[in-house]
C-alpha cells in the first residue's frame, strides 16, 4: 500500500477544508474520523479492498458440547 495515500488523495478533492486535513492532518476528533473516511474513499477509488474479518460465530449448542466433554 502506498505511504503517501494523502498527495495522492488531493487529486480527488476539491474541498479546501479536506486538502487543509490531507495536508496538515487532524487537529480534533471529528477531523481524525474525517481523514479516516478520507483514507476509505481513496481505498475504493484505487480498488483496495480489505480482507474479510474472521468468522468468530458459535452457537451455544457447540459450546454447550465442548464444555461436556472438559
């Protein structure tokens, strides 16, 4: 993945507000989230995708049999 995801974002905004954060980075809270949503959009536009999570399911009836046989 590329480390400068941020120069390359600004060609996709037009919003001074957004080239200010890609630039100089966030300041708050609410401009962190927006630099986080930022760095979404630019993963769809380059065709990034993340890998899927985990499957972390159970059911209690699996569980149930693994703590029988403990």
């Amino acid at each position: 993945m590329n480390d400068n995801w941020r120069e390359e974002m600004e060609r996709f905004v037009t919003d001074e507000n957004h080239i200010r954060l890609l630039r100089e980075g966030p300041h708050s809270h609410h401009e962190a989230r927006l630099l986080g949503a930022l760095k979404y959009r630019y993963n769809k536009i380059m065709g990034i995708e993340s890998p899927e999570p985990k499957d972390c399911q159970s059911s209690f009836k699996e569980w149930n049999e693994q703590t029988k046989s403990v």
